[in-house]
C-alpha cells in the first residue's frame, strides 16, 4: 500500500507534457485525475472527462417501454424516434415524439427542476412485423427537408433495412411509404448487430454498421444511398472498436459525430482490438472497460475518415452502471443532446462542446495509475464483503490499515 500511495504521489506531481497533449480538452472541465473519498472509498477515474446534464422527461416517453433508439432534427424541432411506435398505437400504427428547440434550450439554461413533455406524432405504416420476419424495431432515423429516412434491425438471421416515407410540415403525421423498403448488406455477423446509424452528407445517406472492429472487419464499409434510395458503392469506414449506437447529420464541410458505446458484458461478441481512439484521448480508461463517447469524422468522396478532434468521453456512473446511448443530435455549436434506451433508465441530456486546451495528467502514467485503482477498488469490494458479513457492527478499514 505504500509503494501505491507512493506511485499516487510522483503522479500527482508530475508535470503536464504540453507536446503529448495537442488534443485534449480543456482541463477545466475536469482537474482532477482522481478522488478518493475519506469514508467509503469513492474513486473516480473522471480526468478531462465531460459531464451530462439529464433533462427531465415526462409523460410516455419517460417511460422504459419508449426504448428511444434516434434522434433528429426537422428544422428547430427534435424528434425522438422510439424502438417500437407500435407501443404507442391509437388509430394509427404508433407515435413518434418531438420536442420544440427552444424548449430544450429553456431546460438547459435554467434549474426550474420541471419536466419536459415531449408532444406525440403519428406514424402512418403498415404493421411492418407482416412484412419483414423477425422485425425487432427501428434503429435510427434522419431529415432531408421533409423527407424522412429511417433504418430497421430484424432477426433471425440478423438484417437491416432502410425506409422513407414525408412529414407534414404541420406535424400532424409521418407517412412511411413500404414500396421504398430496401435491405442493407451486414458488415458483420455480430448477435444483435445491425445498422444502427444514419447520417446525411454531400447529398448521400449513409449508414453505419454497429461492430466496426479489427477482429470483426479489417474493412469497415459506410453504406450509401441516393435520397431515392438507390443503392451506392460502400466507402470506407475507420476501424472503431466497440459499438456505434447513431450518428448526427453532417455539416456543409461533411463533419458529423457518432456514439462510441461498450458495455463490458459485450466483449466476448465484440472482441475489441486495439483502441486508437485512446491514444489521441486524455482519458484514463475505465478498469471495468465501459466506453461513453462521441467521436468526430468526416465524409469525403473517398471514405469516412476521422479528424484529429479529441473524442468526448462522459463522466461515467458508479462503476456498475452503464448508460445504453442510442440517439444523437448536435445542439448548435452549444454541444450535443444525446439519448438512452432503457438501461439504466430512458435518459436526455446536454453534452456541452469542449473546448481544446492539454492534459491534466502525463498519459505515460496511465498504466501505473490504472494499477493504483485497480488495488483500490480491489481493497472497496473486501471491505463491502466484510461490512456485509458482520451486519454493520463493526467496520474493517482495510485501506487505513
């Protein structure tokens, strides 16, 4: 324990390379590269990682069975594109949700501690599960003016599809037209993987594939498509270890952000590899391997390619929780609203944009520091076992002792 305590020490003190660090975050967003609590022990590992702020929910869609799986925007209005609309039937096949912009931005900007109540748009389909075996839901959903775009996930065997169909501009429905349905070619044979991400630029939609891996494909591919749904020639797409949930619409420059999720209970499906994105990151990884971050790229005629802008990991929950994010839209340039499904419960919040600045610890330490945590953590879960088993009458402090 004294050598550890040591090892804290030298890393607490040591001085911040400016040269490895051209990409990182303001540290101002978070100091610190660790806490530990005097009384239970509360490490986090929270360094140059970026906080949420939840925007309260209410009505259906603050429920689990809302399963949100997209985000979009339809001019200054968000959309919220549940997994299953059907659940939400009245005398149409479902109901998507929407919320007016300034409403989000009054939810952000103020501490009112009210809640927003997402208005109801019906979707006007036929009963899909007819059509397509092993229908398990739509996955993603994007705008082109008042064109709307959406992708599917069936089973049994895992396949993705893409539809369209119009909104009214008075947003009293959304009319998706069975005729455009088209099927999108896997680029894996991951359980429960699909495209699961639609983005729009130079005219193109594109959509991503789930598992993007370099154990699952050493060639990743975007698949492209005219707003007529005429399928394209597949472009590349950067190798990304872990999941990739949904995707925002491009900018004029072809920029767009995407989720980069991992729940540590995937690994065996997802295999991951080497993390790049890591290297250029002043993040300390999380011991129990949970990833929550966005990652810039950018669309070019010959590929998907990512930028030099420093993913945006989240300040993570305990150590047991994950947060399932499955939508994303930008905020303007404020930042990025993002969206659960039902793990750990159905979630909005506000991701501010960071601003670039260095680290706040020397990244060469990384591994000593993850031991350092890996020791404290060991020394927590001992002493809950200890507290547990003697029914709170007397407290063991291992970590003291």
């Amino acid at each position: 324990m004294k050598n550890l305590l040591l090892v804290l020490m030298i890393f607490l003190t040591l001085p911040v390379n400016a040269q490895e660090s051209k990409f990182c975050h303001d540290p101002e967003i978070s100091p610190l590269p660790l806490f530990i609590g005097s009384g239970d022990y509360d490490v986090e590992a929270e360094s140059n990682r970026v906080s949420i702020k939840e925007i309260e929910l209410a009505g259906y869609v603050a429920e689990p069975a809302a399963e949100l799986s997209g985000l979009a925007w339809y001019d200054d209005t968000l959309f919220l594109l549940p997994q299953y609309p059907d659940r939400f039937a009245s005398t149409t096949y479902g109901a998507l949700f929407y919320i007016p912009k300034h409403e989000i931005f009054s939810a952000i900007d103020t501490d009112t501690g009210s809640s927003l109540m997402p208005e109801r748009i019906d979707l006007h389909v036929a009963d899909l599960s007819g059509i397509i075996p092993g229908f398990e839901g739509f996955e993603s959903i994007v705008f082109v003016e008042q064109a709307v775009y959406m992708t599917i996930e069936a089973s049994s065997p895992m396949r993705s599809y893409i539809i369209s169909g119009t909104i009214d501009p008075d947003l009293s429905g959304i009319f998706l037209d069975t005729s455009t349905l088209q099927a999108i070619e896997l680029g894996g044979a991951v359980p429960n993987a699909s495209d699961e991400s639609i983005s729009y630029a130079g005219g193109k939609l594109l959509t991503f594939y789930e598992a993007n891996g370099a154990n699952i494909s050493q060639n990743p591919v975007a698949h492209v498509l005219s707003e007529n749904l005429d399928p394209e020639t597949p472009i590349s797409f950067p190798n990304i270890e872990y999941r990739v949930t949904d995707a925002t619409k491009a900018d004029e420059e072809g920029y767009f952000w995407i989720i980069n999720y991992m729940y540590p209970g995937d690994e065996a499906d997802y295999r991951p590899s080497v993390d790049t994105f890591s290297e250029i990151s002043c993040v300390i990884p999380d011991p129990s391997g949970r990833v929550e971050r966005l990652i810039e790229l950018r669309y070019t005629e010959n590929g998907i390619v990512s930028t030099d802008r420093t993913p945006i990991d989240l300040v993570l929950e305990d150590y047991d929780i994950s947060r399932n994010w499955e939508g994303i839209a930008r905020l303007d340039d404020r930042g990025f609203i993002l969206a659960t499904d039902r793990f750990p419960k159905t979630m909005l919040a506000f991701v501010q944009m960071p601003v670039h600045g260095c680290c706040s610890f020397p990244k060469a330490l990384i591994p000593l520091y993850l031991k350092f945590i890996s020791r404290i953590q060991m020394i927590r879960d001992v002493n809950s076992f200890f507290n547990t088993r003697n029914n709170g009458d007397s407290k063991t402090n291992f970590y003291t002792e």
